[in-house]
C-alpha cells in the first residue's frame, strides 16, 4: 500500500508547486495578493452584492481556522476590500460587504483565475478532460470523508 500511494503524492505536490499554490504574495493567475485573499475576495464577489457572509461562514468555505479569517478579514478592511458590520441578529458576528474598490478587485481576480484555468483545461488532452474533473471531484469527496464535520468547506 505505502508505495502504490507514493505517485499520486508526488503528483499532487508537484502539481501544487508547479501551479504557484505555495507563493503567499501572488496568486497562481498573476494577481499580488496572497492566495486567500484572492479566494476571500471571489467568495464574496460570487455571493453577489446582497451577500453578507459572516466571518466563520466565510472561514468555512476557506478551509481556515477562526483566528485565521479574523486576520484575513482586517487586512482585507485595513486593504478597503471589505467592510464589517456586527450582525444585528448577534452581535458577536461580523458580517462581510465588500466596498466598492473590493468588488472591483474581485472581478478582476475572478477574470485571471477563469483565463488561467481556461487555458490549462485546453492544454489537457480534450478526450481526458471529464475523467480529470470527476477524479478531482473524487478527490475533494475523499478529502470531506477524512476531516470533521466543523472542517467542511463548501
């Protein structure tokens, strides 16, 4: 068992390398933010204008930790890319708006990471394509299987 998992560690890593994922000032697709913040932002941006995600529903989705998102979400603010409001429901939460300047920016993150993406899938061989989109679905059920239910991202 231990050696038949050995390629498809290497692979992983390899991928995760080559793609750019380990960088903490640039995303993959070119953008000088760090990889959560692109992500935080495209959250955000995908939920619309009227969304108001709090900080744990957002951190949930991240796969991050509360402290985490709690940095995240001020230099995101300390950015101009998000505003927090406390909940009126609960006065605990913070829910998160993005400010003018930060939807701008997540569209434009939003159009990088789907060119990139675009041109990575066309340079797959098109007869593999659906088996790789399925493997990775795959991939992402067997990850859920492994973590706790509080540790599910969306």
């Amino acid at each position: 068992m231990e050696g038949h998992v050995d390629p498809f560690r290497d692979e992983l890593q390899r991928f995760i390398r080559s793609f750019g994922l380990l960088s903490t000032d640039h995303t993959p697709c070119g953008q000088p933010l760090p990889p959560s913040h692109a992500h935080a932002l495209m959250v955000l941006w995908r939920g619309g204008a009227r969304a108001r995600p709090t900080q744990q529903q957002l951190g949930r989705v991240l796969g991050i930790d509360k402290s985490n998102v709690a940095r995240l979400c001020a230099r995101m603010e300390r950015a101009g890319h998000v505003r927090q409001e406390r909940s009126k429901a609960d006065g605990r939460s913070r829910l998160l708006v993005l400010t003018p300047h930060g939807r701008r920016l997540a569209a434009r993150v939003e159009t990088a990471s789907r060119r990139r993406f675009e041109a990575l899938f066309e340079a797959i061989p098109a007869p593999t394509r659906r088996d790789l989109v399925d493997s990775l679905g795959a991939l992402n059920r067997a990850i859920a299987s492994l973590l706790r239910p509080s540790e599910v991202h969306s």
